[in-house]
C-alpha cells in the first residue's frame, strides 16, 4: 500500500523540476517522471492528480499565498519552500476531503526532510493562516 507522503514528496519533486527548469507539465511529462523515480501506482496516481490541479490554479494558489506572506515575496522563498505551499494550499483549497491539520502537518514533515527546521515553522505559520483563510470553520 502507498503512502499520501511519498505522492506529495513526488509532487513535490516534479513541481520542484518544473520551477527550475521552466518547463510546461503535461501528463506525458509527470508520467515520465513517475517512471523514471518509481513510487507505488497509487503514489503515483496521487501525485498526478496534486501536480495537475496545484498547476491549473496556480495563479490563484500563489494569490493566497501572497496574501498570507508577511515581509517575504514568493519569489524570495526557496524553490523547496515555495513549492511545499502550492501543494500544501492546492489541498486545503480544492482538496476539502483532506482534513486540515493533515494537509498542514503533511507540509511541515516534508519541509523538515527537505528543507530546513525553520523553514517547517514558516510553513505552519503561513499554512495556518491559508486554511483559516479558505477553510472558514471547516478545519478538521
């Protein structure tokens, strides 16, 4: 059986190429990845669906962001960091069968393998506000 962790690490490893590289995503391209850096089908399957919807809204995604960051732009946090948050405000805007404490809890354990222990803090701070934000009492 797969893990939802291990879709949102290879979401994150593919969003993370794309902001780089500045390549288009197709699912030709995710699945290619996918291939090439395994995980379970249903890892897979997860994570295309993460990658596909956090791609279709990211103008609205990095809106909130935005709207949440205080003395930082998007551009200035790191490419790890950055992409944590589209997938992790992907979830608790479009994906409201995942409960928020689990949407936000996920980010922060992917930020502390990925990225820094303050960058985790940072996560959850802004994480916090999104879902109070989009969520308006539906927390679970």
């Amino acid at each position: 059986m797969g893990s939802r962790r291990k879709a949102r690490e290879l979401a994150l490893q593919f969003m993370y190429k794309l902001d780089v590289t500045g390549e288009e995503s197709s699912r030709d391209a995710v699945g290619g990845f996918f291939e090439e850096f395994g995980g379970k089908d249903e890892d897979r399957d997860y994570a295309l669906i993460l990658v596909q919807n956090t791609v279709k809204h990211s103008g609205d995604i990095d809106t909130v962001i935005k709207a949440h960051l205080e003395n930082w732009s998007i551009e200035r946090l790191s490419t790890i960091d950055r992409n944590i948050l589209r997938f992790a405000t992907c979830e608790l805007m479009y994906f409201l069968d995942i409960p928020v404490n689990v949407a936000i809890n996920e980010a922060i354990e992917i930020a502390k393998k990925y990225s820094l222990e303050e960058s985790a803090i940072f996560i959850n701070g802004v994480l916090d506000k999104v879902a109070k934000d989009t969520r308006k009492g539906k927390q679970g």
